[in-house]
C-alpha cells in the first residue's frame, strides 16, 4: 500500500503538494502514478496527518484536499485506492470519486456515522488500533500486556462494524504501529503480528514505515532518512504475517517485500 498524503505535515514529503492550503493536484496524481508503477497494489490518500500530536483538520478542508486527487487518480490507475480517513462525511464523499476502501485509524471510535457510509458504498474497512486522539494518545500507552489487549481492542472494533452491517469479508485490521503506544509496545506489537490473524481470522495491514518509534533503534533523524530502519520492519512485519504494508518508499520497499516472502515461503510459511 503506498501512502500518498496531501498534507502539509506528514512523514513523508507530501508537502511538496499543499501550498497555501491549495492542493496540487496534478502533482499529486502523478506522485500516485508513480507509486503504481514502483508496484504498489494500492493506493491510500489521506488528507490529514493523524501523527501523535498532530492537530485536526475540518472535514471540508480534508474533503478538499483528497476528493479531487482520488477522482483524478480514480480514472488512472488500475489498482485499488484507498482513503485514509475516520470522518464519515470525508469517506461518502471519497467513495463517490472512485475510492473503494477507507482506511480508519479510530477502528470506528471517532465518528458514529462511518460504519454505516462505509456498508451503503460496499467499501472494504481497515480498523486500526488506537487509544484516545492524536494530541494526548501517548497518555494512553499504560498496558499489562500490549497484545491481548491490543487483540481485544481490535475485536471489540470488528463487533461494532459488523453490528452497523459490514460484512465480516470487507473487514482488515491494523495494530496501530506507533498510535497510543511507546516504542517498546510497538515493537512487541511487530514481532506478535500474527497473533492478530489467528485470533480474528482476519487480514492484518502493518504500517512501520519512518515512524517515530524506529528512532529508539537507529538514532534521532528526519522521517525520510528512516528508510532503512522501515525495511527491517517491514521485513518483520511480512516474516511473521502482515498481508499488507502501508509504506511511503514503495520502489525500495517491494524488494524488501519480494525477499521477505519468499524466505517466508522458503521456510514453509503459508
């Protein structure tokens, strides 16, 4: 899955396509073109940067951000495109421009509507695993014992999609790499990964790549220097069971991806 933010802040360089609070739109279409032909299977375009500590956006300034780029995009590409939202207003109107997942880092804690958006376009959902909102999330990092509860979690997010009427087949999870958990919680999330498939039975989207967390390893440096640091984790995400990595170096990432699955299959994985 390659990350494609139009936003000012995020980890990657997205800011090369928000200026002024106007988004390039032509730029950013072709940084997804791009992400394609580097091999990406997917494509997910966010709006708002959800990084601990970031500041919220307004829906109408997200929507303006990624309607226009999914729709561009919608028309050029041949693979899947994702939103990365948590607002069902954003996701309605994403999925009316050609978006046909939405990817939402609250596991349907923010906002009560979007299961229900999410249902009526017949759209796949991640859930993603989190605790409380981007500026105070870390306060929220106190468990006993990060992946029985993070399991848990997650499965109290799958209940409440299917309740709103997604069907169990459109449903991903994602353990929130980073989101409301210290480094320590983060990695012992990485190398338990396939704890999540086996207790619910679901596909598990991973997504280490330049995360704050990977500074404990290799040292304080800007998020795009942080690629190497992401190919070992991404390595071990694909090792231990992650169906998907959400990754912004999608080129230098599908060689790491390629080896890591075929070792994994080497030694007898499935």
């Amino acid at each position: 899955m390659g990350i494609l933010n139009v936003t000012p802040d995020s980890f990657g360089d997205a800011s090369r396509f928000v200026h002024a609070g106007s988004v390039d739109v032509e730029r950013a279409v072709q940084a997804g073109l791009d992400l394609e032909a580097a091999g990406a299977d997917l494509l997910d375009v966010g709006g708002e940067s959800t990084r601990p500590g970031a500041d919220p956006v307004s829906a109408h300034e997200e929507t303006s951000r990624v309607v226009p780029v999914i729709k561009a995009l919608a028309s050029r590409v041949r693979v899947p495109i994702s939103v990365d939202t948590y607002k069902a207003v954003v996701a309605r109107a994403a999925l009316g421009a050609g978006a046909v997942m939405v990817n939402d880092i609250s596991g349907l804690q923010y906002d009560s509507e979007l299961a229900a958006v999410v249902r009526a376009g017949g759209a796949a959902l991640v859930l993603m695993h989190t605790r409380g909102r981007s500026q105070a999330m870390y306060e929220e990092a106190v468990y006993t014992d990060v992946m029985t509860e993070v399991v848990a979690e997650l499965r109290d997010a799958v209940t409440r999609a299917t309740s709103a009427g997604v069907p169990m087949d459109r449903l991903l999870v994602d353990p929130g790499i980073g989101f409301a958990k210290r480094p320590s919680h983060s990695y012992g999330v990485l190398a338990r990964l396939g704890e999540i498939s086996t207790a619910l039975d679901r596909p598990v989207l991973a997504g280490p790549s330049r995360k704050s967390f990977l500074l404990e390893t290799v040292g304080l440096r800007p998020a795009p220097d942080r690629d190497w640091g992401t190919a070992a984790a991404v390595t071990a995400a694909v090792l231990v069971g992650a169906h998907i990595v959400r990754v912004h170096a999608v080129a230098e990432m599908i060689q790491v991806v390629r080896v890591a699955e075929e070792t994994r299959r080497a030694g007898g994985a499935t």
